[in-house]
C-alpha cells in the first residue's frame, strides 16, 4: 500500500510539473504572438519606407525646385486647347509646390478648372483612379457594399468603381463647381460640398446633400460605410493627416480605408514629411493591411497605396 502511495504521489507531482510547463510555453508562445502581431506591421513598413527611399533618393534633394516647371499636368494644360486662363494655370503652379498651404487658392484652382479637368487627367498619364479602383474592387467582394469617395471631384475614381460593378458611392468634396461635373456622370448616389478639417467632424448628417431632406438626414451617420478611399486628397494644400480620424469614424467596423497619393509628398511636403505615415500607423482603431509602391502613378511620379482595416 506504502509503495502505491508513493507511485501515485510521483504519478501527480510529474503530472503536475508537465501542466506548469505547458502553461509556461503557452503563455511564452502567446506574448510572442502578440509582439509579432503589434509590432510586424511597423517594422515591415519601416523596411518599406527605406525601400522607398532608397528608389526615391532624389525627392529628398529637390526641396527648392518648383515642380509646376516640370510636372506633366502642366505641361498638359495648353491654354488654347483646354480654354484655361493665366490665373488657373497660376493656381495650379502653386499647389504644385511641396510647401503649399493655401488650400482657399486650391479650391479656387478646382472651379476655375473643373469644366476641362477631366480633360486633362484622363489622358492616361494619371493611372491613381484606376489603382485605387482596382484595390478597391479586389479588397470588396459585395457589389451592393456603401461607398465613399474622399475629395471625389468629378469622380473619376467612382466611374472606374462602376465598371466594376459598384453601385452605391457616396462622395465629399470641397470645391462645389468638380463636384457638378461629377454629378452630370451620375456616378455617385450623394454628393455634399465640405472642407475636412483637423481635429474636426464633418457635418456628414447635417442636411447638406443635394437629395430630400428625408435622405439628408439618414444617409451619412457614424459606421456607415464599407469601404473609404481617396486618391490624391493627400497633397499640398490639401488634407492634413489628422482628417483620417473622420475617415475612422464613419467607417464600419472591419471596413477598409484605401489611400492613394503621390509618393514625392512623404518626403517633400512639409505636411507629410515624418508627419502622415507616423500619424496614421499610431491609431489603434486600424491597422494596416497593405503599403504598396506604384511606379508611374502619374506619368513618371511613382505612388503609394495604403489599405488598412478597422478593429
């Protein structure tokens, strides 16, 4: 009896080491994966901002250069083809410039523009609507799924989404004049005419749609859409990087955000120089999905695409 005592005491004290050291394993293999899953997204994007630099050297030496001289959309804007005047070409050049802040002066440049904008853009030098369109199309699967375009315009990048079958797009612009165009495409089921602030909420339930009050007042409420994306809305005289916090906010939990932009302004603009990436990767209520380089975003300006994913 004395030796069973003794086996089964041994039998449990081993039985009770193995359980101690499981347990110590599994609580070592979960804190690794925590640390993989929170600090994977920031060190894969640090190797990609290096690889970035790496190819984009010369962005880093060309603070004092004006790039309206040499940019291919002004190159494009002939005034007698297009029926531009010197006061928009003028606009133009300046929010051209990496250090431009007036975005009064940008929305100026939009009005005086907008009936030949399309023009100008859809020449096949600018492929951004296009990428963004098909990143888009690749990250919803549901047709029928809400919409919204950040900075629409005339809506080139919701007339790309159409062909693929999209529907419901919903789009905010600051500059009235683009967004009458766009609606002449019917390309989206809502419109309203407002400036993203920083550190401010869009009256995106306010009344302002061009649709029945009945609408103006359902349509645009927190956690609305299923997708959120813009192409070109970061650049000079534009967006500053707080307005992504609105771009949380009326997204959906597990809804997407695509973020599409001229890859020069990381490094040149005073807006996003070490100031939009650290921004946009510290928020907990994201987390990126995908930081992709495009080589001839516009004409041979290379571009970044960012996806991110709500918690």
């Amino acid at each position: 009896l004395a030796i069973v005592l003794v086996t089964r005491e041994r039998i449990l004290y081993f039985v009770v080491k193995v359980a101690i050291v499981n347990l110590v394993c599994l609580f070592i293999c979960l804190f690794v994966c925590y640390l993989i899953h929170h600090l994977s997204v920031n060190a894969t994007v640090e190797v990609c901002k290096r690889c970035d630099r790496h190819h984009s050297n010369f962005f880093l030496h060309i603070r004092n250069i004006n790039f309206a001289l040499e940019d291919p959309l002004s190159k494009n804007m002939n005034k007698e083809q297009q029926g531009c005047s010197n006061e928009s070409v003028g606009n133009f050049k300046c929010f051209l410039d990496p250090n431009y802040k007036d975005t009064n002066e940008v929305i100026k440049y939009y009005s005086s523009m907008a009936a030949n904008y399309d023009t100008i853009i859809d020449n096949g030098y600018y492929k951004g609507p296009r990428i963004v369109a098909s990143s888009v199309n690749d990250l919803i699967k549901d047709k029928n799924a809400l919409l919204i375009d950040i900075c629409g315009g005339t809506g080139s990048t919701a007339l790309e989404l159409r062909k693929y079958g999209f529907q419901n797009i919903d789009c905010i612009d600051a500059c009235e004049d683009m967004l009458q165009i766009a609606k002449q495409k019917s390309v989206y089921s809502n419109c309203i005419c407002e400036l993203l602030l920083p550190g401010k909420q869009s009256t995106l339930n306010a009344g302002n749609f061009h649709t029945t009050s009945f609408f103006n007042n359902y349509l645009f409420i927190k956690e609305k859409y299923d997708c959120v994306f813009c192409v070109g809305s970061f650049a000079p005289g534009h967006l500053q990087p707080e307005v992504v916090d609105e771009f949380i906010r009326i997204l959906k939990n597990e809804g997407h955000c695509v973020i599409g932009m001229r890859e020069e302004w990381l490094y040149t603009a005073d807006d996003y120089r070490d100031k939009l990436e650290p921004y946009m990767f510290k928020l907990k209520k994201w987390r990126l999905i995908k930081r992709e380089r495009f080589e001839n975003w516009f004409e041979n300006h290379s571009g970044i695409v960012y996806i991110f994913k709500k918690c």
